[in-house]
C-alpha cells in the first residue's frame, strides 16, 4: 500500500485505488482513530508520502509510528517519503519514538541536515521530477513546489510543499489469433513470445511478425496527480514548471504523441487558492481529468468521520445533555451547503468554475482493473441522525426515556436546593441526599456563576486513541478570562471541534492562556504542536504574547527541536519551576531583590537545596516498593532562568482569575507531574469573601502521598483510573492507579467530587466499578462537558449512564486496533 497522508495506493491481486481517506486536512492528526473504526489494515502500509511537513499534515505520524512499532513484527517496516524538511520532524520525533528501525525516512530536495534522513539525489533544477518509486506496479514521482522567485537558502522550513504523480503502466492490447493467422503464425509458443512484445518469423509466409500485427492499441495506464499547493506564492511556481506541459490535455496545450492523460487530480490545496481564477485556468488544462477537492471542504462536517464515538456521544446528550452537550458540527443539511460555496465566494459570479468533487470520507478512484476505472462510493460512511439514534436507544432500552426525564428533574431540584443548601462554613445539618452526607457544599459553590468554570474532558483513554475515547487531554475553560489546556494527546483539535465546532474551536485556541504537560509519553502532548501552529496562524497580525507551555523537561528537547521545522510561538516553563518549593523561592526572591540581593545569592541556593531535601524526605518512606523518579542525579533546576516565564505566569493567572498554578511531583515515570489549579477568592454582592475553587489533575501516577497532599479540600479531583480492581498487580507494574484507588486518594483529601478518566482500551465504553464507593465520583467520557455549577448532580447522574451501557461488556479494545493492524 502506498499512502499519501490521508490518500492510499492499495495494490492487492491486482487492485489498485486511489481512496481519499482522510478529507479535512485538521482531521489528518488522528489517523489511528480513523484506521480502527473503518477497518483499514495499517500493516499494509509500506509508504507514507507527506505532501508538506507541518503540523497541518503530520500531526498525527508520531502517534502513528508509535502503533506500527509497537507491533514489534520482525522484519516489518514503513518508508517515509517528503521534502528535506522531513528531517526537522524525524530529528524532533527521536526523543519519544523507540524502535526506529522499523523506520526509514526518505527526503528528497537539499537538506538542511545530512544524517537525520537517508536524502534522495537532489533533481538539477528544483522543479524536476524525481523519482521515488518504480516497479512492475506504480512510478511515483515527485515535483517540489517552493514559494516563488525564494532562492533555495531563503526558503523556510515548512514552505516547500510537493506535487506527487502516480502512473501505472500501459495494459497491453488484447491478442487478436485470427490476425496471426492471417500471417502465416501456427498456435503454439510464438502467440506467446508476441504477447510478450517479440517478434516472430511466420510459419507459412517469408515474413517477420511484429506485435503490433497482431495486437490491438495498448491501453494507456491510469494517471493520479496530488497536488498541495498552499499559497498563492507556490501557486505561480506551479504555473511555470514545465515538465507538467506533458500532462495538459486541453485544446490550448500542444498535444503530441508523448501527451499523457490523467485521470484525476486530487487537490488538498486550500480554498483561497484554488478560488483564484489563475487556479481554476490550470486545473482546466488537464481536459476530462476529474478533480477531487480534498483541502478544507465543509463536506465531510455533516458525517461524523468517528461515526461510533459519535452515535455514544448522542446517546450521552439524550440521557443528559447539561453533562454531554450536542456536537459542535451544524448539519450541513440545514444549510444548504453548495460544494463550490468555498471557492467561488471570493471572486464573484463572473469566474466559471472547473467542475469538480467534493472528497468524501472513503470516497475511493478504482485505477485497476481497468473496467471499473473511476469513482467507488460504495464505503462512504452514511450520515446517522440523532432522531434515528434516539430511535435506536428506545427499542435497546425502554426505560431510557423515564431515565433521562428523571435526570432532567436533577437540575430542577438543584435550583430549588439552593437556597436552602448549607455550605461548608454553616454548621453541619443533615442532607438526605447520600452524595451529600460527608460534605456539605463548599463555600467556593455559594452564588456560583456558570460562566465561572467548564472543565471539558476531550480524551479519556489511556496508551493509544480508540474508537470510543482519545488520549489524554482536559479544556479547562474560563470563559471571558480565558483557558488552560491539562495534556494536549493527538487528537486534540479535532476534539475541540467536535465539541465547540470549527468556529467555537478556533476562539477556544485564540483565548488559550497555558498548556500544561503531565510527562513526556506520547499519549500526553503529541497534539501540542498542532495547537500551537494554529494559535500562531489565528493570531497573525494580532498583538499577542507567546503561550506559555509547562511541562516536563524532556518535552523542551522535542519542541526546540521541532521549531526548527515550524515556528510555534510559545516560551517553555520546567514544570519543577512551578512546584510549591519553587513558587516560594521566586516570592522569596522578589522581596529580597527589592534590597539588592539576586537569585543566585548563597541564601537562595541553600533555600532551594532545603525544598529539595523536604521533598525527597516526605514523598515516600525509605524502602517503599515506589520511588520518586523527580530528583535525579544531573538534573538541577535553574531557578534564576526560569524567573522572567514565572513572572509572565504570574500575570496570566491574575488576568484568568487564578491564584495558583501549582506541580506537584507523582509517580509514574521520570519528571511525571500532577497540578492543582486554585482560582482567586470573590466578594459576593453584600461584600462576604467567598474562597476561590480547587481543581487537581493527577496525570499518570500510582497514589502517593504528594499527590494526597494537593487533594486537600479539592472541590474537583480528576484522577486517572486506568485499572479495574481486581488488576492492582498490573497497575503497581506500569505505575497507574485502580478506581478503588483513585476514589480512595480522593476521600483521604476530602475531595468534593471525583472524577475518573485515562481508562485502559480494555473498557472500550463504560469502565468496571464498584458502585458503593461512587458516592461522589463519576465516570468521565470524552466531550464530558462539567459545569461547575453543576457539581452537586455529578454523582446522580452515574446510574443513569451505568443504565445506558447496561448491554455493554468489558471488551479489550487492542482486539480492535489489532485487527486494523493486520
């Protein structure tokens, strides 16, 4: 199989496709999610063709090299082909991605860099094609597209895209025998040798027999052309190559016998561009070519492209919608989307358009065998309503629709408890509610506006993305003041647009004031990069400060190294800069330095060394069976260098209404964090103080005393729970927690609520749980959306979904991706 990032070449008993797979370019970070749900063996692939290399179009390879590799298949390997910018991102990808061998990366054009990529030889002018691959099957060459009139020292990591030609060879014409025995031939081994393209010598006649005696015309093989042409700058490049003259067929070109026919070209060039009228004059020169609009169409918006993630996110949103809103995607059915809106919006009624096709996701172009040469529809997805959904939900389970009404009386009882409520400063007065029995409301919840806290949950499981839940990731939304991302795993963006849509995404990343890393595992930040270069592109032309991400200290190695691919206007903070011992030296630091003294003063250093020794002394007993891996030998903090990021930190936390951001050591792997974020106390409207909210987030970890430390009087604990209970030996191995254990961290602290995310693909829908320990905790789910008003139904709500998956079995969901493997 030969895959274009989100296009694949399958060559299979000789049946080759051209099958556009993945047809929004934002979607392309999740191809692993995509490959499970549509059953698409990764295993097949033999290349990976990147048409560019930015975040836009190889966000999601990191992720899937991990998968691939860890497949662990002797001998198995994957050849990644791009421009000489593909180093940046192999040089990037090395400090997480293990088994490289299973690896091979190919660039082509001039590197930047001799030993990160094996280079193909460079073409003697920029525009020559270059050939990649040649066989009995396919030719596949390469044509590099850089911005105009830059010479190639002046060209940007990032900015050189690529135009790809996939041939196939000629089908020689059908044998005609009565022709050959119209020259004399006798049947037998010379009827061969002619089909083979030799000539014979009649039997009859004093003649030599060529094929093309007896053959009918060749048939000339089928022509695919990619093409990603991303600004009106490459765009005049494209105009003037002039090894593509062979490939226009329309009356204005000059037509020869070495003209070639293609039969599509598939085109991920974005809207603006091909809108342009000097686009749509060079996509005419291709004559009957049909043209497959592959950039960023609107098209596919109306079908989920995760269509079983979907349908479990509309049964959520029917049981209870406060907790699991509907999709940000709008029908596009109630718009009255025309396929040609985007490109012929900007240039008025006057330009004709080329007649093209919107891609779909799976649409396919069959390229062999010859007679079905064309367009396959046949595994497009179907778009599913929420009416016939709900309709489906009914007959499975009656007695849902009493269930979801019993949940919407939750909110009506919850206006009217308010008022009589006590909150944790009243003495304590029974509650008959059992999810209220151990702790009355706190005092942050009193008068609690609902555009004070959302906390989104946009990937719940662990390792890998799934069908049904992403990796790791949490929206901590503040609405007018801005929001924090908790882990950013591949996906991300896409999950943000599932919940806000394209446009409610967009603001989301624009008002982005922090994104804080847990540790350095792939599941955990592999969309970071995506994000950043978004929020880079948003705010072009905007005044704006560089985001600030926190995270472990590895994680610095991969995004310097990726910047040298892609600018992703950001400033780093160690995470160990923002542990309690570390906040209390800059505030230590700031009042001496008002006389005279400097972080680097004696006082400083034995003050730091002091934090260092308490940490280490309270994290875990000598001799325990879990160690801390933060304080390593050679891994000093720097203080002094991390003080103008802290400051920077410190005004973005007053601006977003916080009074703390705070790491806190966990143990799981080396420099792995958890982080408790404090919001600032409020004055109500008859001038009471009430205390600000708590949230922690646990990243990875086994429990540990830290990490019940920071819990203390935490109005929201989220906690990972990769485990059921009865596999606390496999948890202690891979340093991860049980639900039992995560709920009992959480009432050791006196937590409010609980909830339990990070679940292992063993529990592809509902995790296994003992309910008598769930008296304040809930189950998360991806697109979980937790208002924080909402807080005191969190619990009721949890029988009412363990009723929705009533049906559902705990399932190992690697049996899933394993089939997608192989």
């Amino acid at each position: 199989m030969y895959r274009f990032w989100g296009l694949e070449w399958i060559h299979k008993t000789h049946r080759l496709q051209s099958c556009s797979s993945l047809t929004n370019k934002d979607l392309f970070l999740m191809p692993e999610r995509f490959c499970t749900e549509h059953k698409v063996k990764l295993s097949k692939i033999d290349h990976i063709f990147l048409s560019r290399v930015c975040s836009e179009t190889a966000g999601g390879l990191p992720g899937l090299l991990l998968t691939l590799a860890g497949m662990g298949e002797e001998g198995y390997s994957v050849k990644i082909w791009g421009p000489s910018d593909l180093n940046f991102l192999v040089g990037a990808m090395k400090s997480f991605i293990p088994h490289a061998t299973m690896v091979h990366t190919q660039s082509f054009g001039q590197s930047p860099i001799s030993d990160a990529a094996e280079n193909v030889t460079a073409p003697i002018k920029a525009s020559d094609p270059i050939v990649l691959v040649k066989d009995e099957v396919v030719k596949i060459s390469a044509i590099l597209l850089q911005p105009h009139c830059l010479q190639q020292s002046q060209i940007k990591p990032g900015e050189m895209s690529v135009l790809y030609i996939c041939e196939l060879p000629e089908l020689m014409g059908k044998f005609d025998p009565k022709k050959a025995a119209a020259l004399g031939l006798k049947a037998g081994p010379k009827y061969s040798e002619l089909q083979h393209g030799k000539s014979v010598k009649s039997d009859r006649l004093d003649i030599m027999v060529h094929p093309a005696d007896v053959m009918d015309p060749p048939v000339p093989g089928p022509i695919v052309i990619l093409v990603d042409c991303p600004t009106e700058s490459h765009l005049q490049e494209l105009l003037s190559i002039e090894c593509l003259n062979g490939y226009y067929t329309d009356v204005s070109s000059h037509l020869t016998e070495s003209t070639k026919m293609v039969n599509c070209v598939i085109h991920l060039s974005p809207a603006s561009v091909v809108s342009s009228p000097n686009y749509q004059k060079w996509m005419k020169k291709f004559g009957s070519a049909q043209h497959i609009m592959a950039g960023h169409g609107k098209k596919t918006l109306e079908v989920p492209i995760l269509k079983s993630s979907a349908r479990v996110t509309s049964r959520l949103n029917y049981l209870c919608p406060q907790f699991f809103p509907a999709s940000g995607f709008l029908s596009l059915q109630h718009l009255n989307y025309s396929t040609s809106d985007d490109i012929s919006s900007s240039e008025g009624p006057t330009l004709k358009i080329c007649e093209s096709i919107p891609a779909e996701n799976l649409l396919k172009f069959t390229l062999r065998p010859y007679a079905q040469l064309g367009l396959d529809r046949s595994h497009i997805p179907t778009p599913m309503g929420q009416s016939q959904v709900v309709d489906e939900l009914h007959l499975e389970i009656p007695e849902i629709a009493d269930a979801a009404q019993h949940v919407r009386e939750f909110w009506q009882e919850l206006k009217e408890s308010r008022e009589v409520l006590p909150t944790s400063n009243d003495n304590g007065v029974m509650i008959e509610e059992p999810w209220l029995t151990e702790d009355t409301l706190p005092g942050c919840l009193e008068n609690i506006r609902r555009d004070d806290l959302e906390i989104v949950l946009l990937g719940t499981g662990s390792s890998q993305p799934s069908k049904y839940r992403n990796v790791s990731s949490v929206y901590i939304n503040l609405f007018s003041k801005g929001s924090l991302l908790l882990d950013c795993g591949e996906g991300t963006l896409g999950q943000l647009k599932r919940r806000y849509g394209v446009d409610g995404a967009d603001k989301a990343i624009r008002n982005l004031k922090c994104v804080w890393i847990s540790h350095i595992h792939a599941d955990h930040h592999t969309g970071l990069a995506r994000v950043l270069a978004l929020r880079r592109g948003l705010l072009k032309g905007v005044p704006h400060e560089p985001l600030l991400v926190i995270g472990p200290r590895q994680l610095k190695r991969y995004l310097d190294a990726y910047q040298r691919l892609e600018d992703l206007d950001m400033q780093f903070l160690d995470c160990r800069s923002t542990t309690k011992a570390s906040w209390d030296t800059f505030v230590r630091d700031g009042a001496s330095n008002n006389d005279g003294s400097s972080p680097q003063s004696p006082r400083h250093s034995n003050a730091k060394n002091e934090s260092m020794q308490e940490i280490n002394q309270t994290l875990f007993a000598k001799g325990s069976r879990m160690q801390s891996y933060l304080w390593q030998p050679g891994s000093p903090v720097d203080h002094s260098a991390a003080y103008p990021f802290l400051k920077s930190l410190k005004k973005m936390l007053g601006e977003a209404g916080l009074e703390a951001l705070i790491s806190f050591p966990v143990v799981h792997c080396p420099q792995a964090f958890g982080i408790v974020l404090e919001a600032a106390e409020r004055v109500n409207s008859v001038g009471k103080v009430i205390p600000g909210w708590k949230i922690v987030y646990s990243g990875d970890t086994r429990p540990c005393p830290e990490l019940v430390d920071a819990c203390r009087g935490a109005t929201v604990l989220i906690h990972e729970a990769t485990f059921e209970d009865g596999l606390v030996d496999e948890a202690i191995a891979r340093n991860h927690s049980t639900t039992k254990e995560a709920i009992e961290v959480g009432n050791s602290a006196g937590a409010y609520r609980i909830v339990l995310t990070h679940f292992s693909q063993r529990y592809p829908k509902i995790p296994v749980f003992d309910e008598t320990h769930m008296h304040k905790t809930c189950i998360a789910f991806d697109m979980m959306s937790i208002n924080i008003a909402d807080l005191p139904v969190l619990p009721k709500v949890l029988p009412y979904l363990k009723l929705l998956f009533r049906n559902e079995v705990a399932v190992d969901e690697s049996d899933d991706i394993l089939d997608a493997l192989v």
